[in-house]
C-alpha cells in the first residue's frame, strides 16, 4: 500500500495551513467604564501567606448564558442577574458559564499569585480589572487555546492563569467558561503561590523531558533500524512513536512556547495518526496479510480512515468550528481504540486455531497482545483515576506513561525476538542452500565422470572425422586458390580492358578516378573514348554501375564496353542519349537471349555519360538512374539522369534525354556510382547517404583534383571502418 503517498500529503498540509490560517484570539483590554457591585460578605479575603488558597467558589457569582451569545460588555452591565454560587450548579456543557468573583489582598505588600481555575476545561477567558489603566487585562487558557495565546502555559488539562494584587487591595474578576467537545466543565478556583507553581513546572519539565527523551531515543533507534535494514516495520513503528510523542507533548505543553497557534493544533491533529502507524505496525509486525487475510482488509480500511479523518480535520480548520471538528477527532479516537480492542480479542482466537497453529509464531503474538494491553490499562487506569479525582493529576499522568512505556519496551522485545528470528530463518535458509549445493556438488561430479567416458568416445570418433575433413580441406584450398587465382587474372583482363586510371586521369585533364571494387573483380567500371565526326572531336566519358558485383558483375562490365567500343567506335554515335538508347538495346538483346522459360532476369546497369565537345566550352550529358553532380563556384547543379535503367525488364517505353551544359573554367563535374552513400559504417552502422556525400563534395571542391581523391579515399575508409563493403564504388571528378 503506498500510504506514503497519504503521509506525504497530511505533511504538505501541515507545513502550509499555518500560512494560509491568520485568525487568532490574542489577549486584549477591554476599558472599565461600568462600576462593580460587590458585598463584603462576599469578598475573599487573602490574609496569610500559604501556598494554597482554596475554596474561593464559594464566594462567587455565576451567570448561566445558555444562548452563549453574550459578551463581555454585555455581562459587566446585567451583574444583577449573576446569583451567588452554590454545589447546585451543574455546569452544563451545552451553556457558558460567567463567574463572577471579587479577592482582597489584606496582607500589606504587592503578591504575584497563579489562580487555578479547574480542570479539562475548553476555553476560559479571564477578565482582570487594572485600575490604573481604566481597563480590563483579557486573559486566555484552556484544552482548545494554542500555547502562544496562553496566559500560562501549563498541562492543557490544568487550567491556569496569572494574576498579582497590590498592598491591600481589592479586584472583581470575570471568568467565562465554555466547552465544545460535551464533557463536563470542571470549574474550581484556587490561587497558587506563584514560588510554588513555578517548583510544579521545574518538576514536571524535568520528568515529562525524561520521559521525551526516553521515547525520542526510541523514534530515531528504531528509524535507523530501517534505514539499515530496509524493513518498514520499523518505518511504522518509529512513526507510530513519533506520533505518540507529539500527542504527550502537547498534552503536558512541553516545549511549545511560543508555537503559532495554527501549527500547535496541527501538531495536535498530526499526533492523531499513531493510530494509523499503529495499525501499519501491526500488519508489518504480524503479517496479517498472511495471518488473518480477511481481518487485514478491515485494518487497511481502519488505516485508510483514519488518515481520512485527520486530513478532513486540518483542512475543515479553516472553518473555524472548533466544535464539530473535537466531536469529530475524539469520536474517531473512540471508534478506533474500539476496534483495536476487537482486534486484540480476534488475534487471541487465532492463536488458538488449530489450523494456524503451524504458520503462527505465538511469541510475536504475544509481544503484540502484551505491549497493547498494557497501553490499554495504563491508559484507562490514569484516566478512570484522573476523571473521578481519586488522586492527583501528576499520579494519573504518571500510571499512563508506566503503560506507554511499559508498551514500548514490550514491542521492542518483540521486534528484537522478530529479528532473531529471521536471523534463525536466514541461517536455516543458508543451511539447505549449502546442503543442496553439496547435493549438486555431488551430482555433478557423477555427471563429470559420465560426460568423460562420453568425451573420450567421442574424441575418438571425431578425430576419424577430423582426418577426413581435413582430407575435404585440402582438397577446397586447392579448388579455391585455382579460383581465385583464376578471378586475380580475370582482374588482370578487366583492368587491361578499362585502362589505367593514372592515364585516364590525364586524357581528361584535371581530373581523379576512385575506383574501390567490392571483390576482386568488379562491377562498376569507367570507360573513355575520342571520336571525330565531321571535323568536330567529341571526348566521351562513362561512369556505369552494373547489376551485381564480383564475377557477374564483371561479366556484364566487359558487355559494357564492348557494347560502347560498337555504338561509338564503329557507329560513329556521339550524342549520349541516343548512345544510351543503342546500349539498353543491345543489353536487352543479350540477356533475353538468357532468359529461362518463366525466369525474369534484371541484368543491367546505371550509367552517366559526360560528353565534352573540344573545342568549345560546350558538354553534353545524359543518364540512366544516376545523375551528374555540376558545382560552380557557390552554385551547385543536380542533373537527374532517366528513371530508365539500361537493360533489364520493363513494360514502360523507355526514355532517355540530353541535357547541354555550357561550362566555364574552374566548373567541376562529379560523375559516380551509388556505393559510396549507400555504404553502412560510422558509429551507429549507418548509411552514408547521398545527401551527406554532396555536402562532402562541395566542402572539398576548392581542393585541388589529387588532394580531392585522397581525402575522399579517407573518407571513406574511415567510415566504413570494420564493416564489409557494401556494394563497388566509383567516383570521378573533372575540373574545366
């Protein structure tokens, strides 16, 4: 379950509703400008020193205010409605109570006093009339008032302020009562010498920062187990003491002077999920996933209620009614310690189930049963004990931190006997690891000895077969380097039959030819040939790429050129579409007559031809699939050749057109094969691309002709790299 997710979000809420949340009731004045009636009968007299005066409710007057509408102003003005107090008043939680009491100070120096005014009160609001100002000092205390509009701040259940007298003088005091969350008000006036009271708080911040510390040490204990371990166990369980921690906090005021009131009563809201973590632990702690599957779907559901409940609490704060949100809150403290008494009494039964007796561990169980009963009875016992008044608070306090921690020690022991006990599982665990590895050892050292006897068999057996292999070795060696040498000669013929390229290069003037065959032969080949018609001499230049590579595609190179030996030599054909259209002609012918009944064959080329007309700056271009690359300065021309192949099967009439060029000095021409861009290579393995390869072109073409060639022969090596050649390539470049 991702309750972080719920823990996360009750955070967010924590740390940024005391920003949006301003209203506060701080203590005011409130001017005297009405007289007040007092009878002597009435006065309580100070006339000793002792540490305690008591018994001052029986000289008050109470007004009962029902509506709970009147205010202060108000009430100073209806002080003939006020009746003398008596054990007949029931102080109705449903009512506020005004109390109207008036103290002499009959001792002849100044005395600074704590006035006591009862017991599990809400809000208490105390008028102290200052004379020489003419107003009346507003003071505030009770369970539901924030420490920092306290007027002292003490135990929430202890309800007190301060209030000083000059030599022998006297003061009225009003003193408004109200609870919200429907118990009892449990009014009661005495006033503490101020010495006295301040030796109680030294005493209680002694033992309360004790019994803090104590439970801290044990939230970050236990966290560090977790982030050690890993085990969310102890992620519940040192939230769970978090949680316990700020609720006793709040409820003795320890340490929360000064605190915004906002943020204390979130803190107060907070502490409301040790229920929650309590349930977290107790599902990670006993498994009840696996225990008690049915009951852990109500515990989830417990969870997932209660952090409903104290998310709905501190967002409905905003409304600022305080009561439906105690009514609230208590009512699901109520509920829940309900439900966890019904949980405890379920796990005593499943102990007992026979059919769970094997998958249960009764110590962990136990440790659980214990820790919580203890929680329970110290927490009734000092509450029973505190509500009746059977003894004094600081004793009730005390029996509910005997069971807190009485509950810590016992789920400690549990977690450390829990922890022993993986330890045990983890060494059983290892012990029949290592005793199946030997079971493994053992096996296989059966089949070791097996698998030899086989080997041996074997090895016999391939050794006859090695010798035989070695025998057909010999023989393809033989057969092979027959051929291959027979493919370096034929290398030798087509070489013979293209020319040298160092002397082509030259025929053409400023001019490379990068010629990479694939194999040894190749399919691509370059061819240029000088013709005169009619006075006018024409220099033919190829560039052709054949179908295939290796033999076949040498086989079609030498058809190549003797087919253009024929169109131009002999036919005197100088326009290079019309030579084109004679050379698919007679390809066709070729490969139709080696066409099989009911076989295609695709044999053909892709070919450029550049003529130059000397004489003239005049150049003449036609292709078939390939193009002519044309740059000129800054100017960069793609001449597309025909869609047409040269040879091959095709339904469509083929077509083939002349493009004429008029070229200046320095314009270059590229005229190449599709090997170099389609080759895969590079740090990915990919194509080169035809695109990449014209940025290539251009950015070198200011580059003299030779360095041209060699850097383009990098080039490419580089990006091939430990790939297979693709396909050949050639590439020739001619500078006008």
């Amino acid at each position: 379950m991702k309750f972080s997710k719920l823990l996360l979000f009750l955070c967010l809420v924590l740390i940024f509703s005391p920003a949006l949340s301003q209203k506060t009731n701080k203590t005011g004045k409130v001017s005297i400008d009405t007289p007040v009636e007092t009878y002597s009968n009435t006065i309580f007299d100070i006339k000793n020193e002792n540490v305690v005066q008591d018994s001052l409710l029986k000289k008050a007057y109470v007004y009962v205010d029902c509506n709970q509408e009147k205010r202060f102003e108000e009430i100073v003005r209806l002080q003939n409605d006020f009746f003398q107090y008596s054990d007949t008043v029931n102080w109705n939680p449903n009512c506020t109570y005004w109390v109207k009491i008036t103290i002499k100070n009959t001792l002849p120096h100044e005395h600074e006093w704590v006035l006591h005014l009862g017991k599990d009160l809400n809000f208490v609001d105390v008028f102290d009339p200052m004379p020489a100002l003419n107003e009346y000092r507003h003071k505030r205390n009770g369970i539901f008032v924030s420490p920092s509009e306290r007027d002292i701040d003490e135990m929430v259940s202890q309800t007190k302020v301060k209030i000083s007298f000059l030599p022998k003088s006297q003061k009225t005091l009003f003193i408004r009562y109200e609870n919200i969350n429907n118990r009892p008000m449990k009014a009661d006036l005495k006033l503490i010498k101020k010495d006295k009271f301040e030796q109680d708080v030294k005493y209680r911040n002694l033992t309360q920062g004790v019994f803090q510390g104590f439970i801290w040490i044990m939230v970050f204990y236990n966290f560090l187990i977790f982030i050690l371990n890993k085990e969310k166990v102890y992620l519940y369980y040192s939230f769970y003491l978090l949680g316990t921690g700020l609720f006793l906090m709040v409820m003795s005021s320890l340490a929360l002077d000064g605190i915004n009131g906002e943020l204390f009563h979130f803190i107060w809201y907070f502490a409301g999920l040790c229920v929650a973590f309590y349930f977290l632990f107790m599902r990670s702690f006993l498994k009840t996933k696996i225990l008690v599957p049915k009951l852990d779907k109500a515990i989830k559901a417990a969870i997932y209620i209660q952090f409903g409940v104290v998310a709905f609490v501190m967002l409905y704060h905003f409304t600022y009614n305080i009561k439906l949100i105690a009514i609230l809150y208590f009512i699901s403290i109520g509920v829940q310690s309900l439900f966890i008494l019904v949980l405890l009494i379920c796990l005593l039964f499943v102990i007992n189930r026979k059919r769970n007796r094997k998958k249960v561990n009764k110590k962990l169980i136990y440790f659980f049963l214990a820790g919580s009963l203890a929680l329970i009875f110290g927490a009734a016992t000092g509450n029973i004990l505190n509500f009746l008044d059977l003894v004094p608070r600081a004793v009730g306090g005390a029996v509910i931190q005997i069971g807190i921690v009485a509950e810590i020690l016992l789920f400690s022991m549990g977690l450390g006997y829990r922890m022993k006990l993986n330890e045990r599982e983890k060494q059983k665990t290892q012990s029949r690891l290592i005793a199946q590895l030997k079971a493994n050892q053992a096996l296989q050292n059966t089949l070791n000895q097996e698998l030899e006897e086989k080997v041996i068999e074997r090895t016999q057996e391939i050794e006859a077969q090695k010798e035989q292999i070695n025998k057909k070795n010999e023989q393809l060696t033989e057969t092979n380097k027959k051929m291959t040498d027979s493919i370096t000669y034929a290398a030798r013929i087509q070489g013979a039959i293209l020319g040298d390229t160092e002397a082509i290069e030259k025929e053409l003037g400023d001019a490379f030819i990068l010629f990479h065959p694939r194999d040894i032969v190749s399919g691509d080949f370059y061819w240029l040939r000088k013709i005169t018609i009619e006075e006018t001499t024409y220099k033919i230049f190829v560039v052709a790429d054949c179908t295939g590579h290796g033999v076949p595609g040498a086989f079609m190179t030498v058809m190549g050129v003797d087919s253009l030996d024929e169109i131009v030599n002999n036919q005197k054909t100088w326009q290079p579409h019309q030579i084109l259209y004679k050379l698919d002609e007679r390809i066709t012918t070729a490969t139709t007559q080696r066409q099989n009944k009911g076989s295609k064959i695709r044999d053909g080329m892709d070919i450029v031809i550049l003529v130059f007309e000397e004489g003239t700056n005049k150049a003449y271009f036609a292709g078939a699939k390939n193009p002519l690359f044309h740059i000129r300065g800054n100017e960069h021309l793609l001449t597309k050749g025909s869609m047409s192949p040269i040879g091959g099967t095709s339904r469509k009439e083929k077509s083939f057109s002349m493009h004429e060029i008029t070229y200046q000095k320095g314009d270059i021409f590229y005229m190449y094969s599709d090997g170099f861009q389609d080759q895969f290579g590079g740090e990915k393995g990919m194509k080169y691309m035809s695109k990449i390869f014209r940025k290539k072109l251009i950015e070198i073409s200011n580059l003299p002709m030779k360095t041209q060639k060699e850097i383009l022969d990098r080039e490419f090596l580089k990006w091939k790299g430990d790939y297979t050649q693709t396909d050949d390539v050639i590439l020739a470049g001619i500078r006008m």
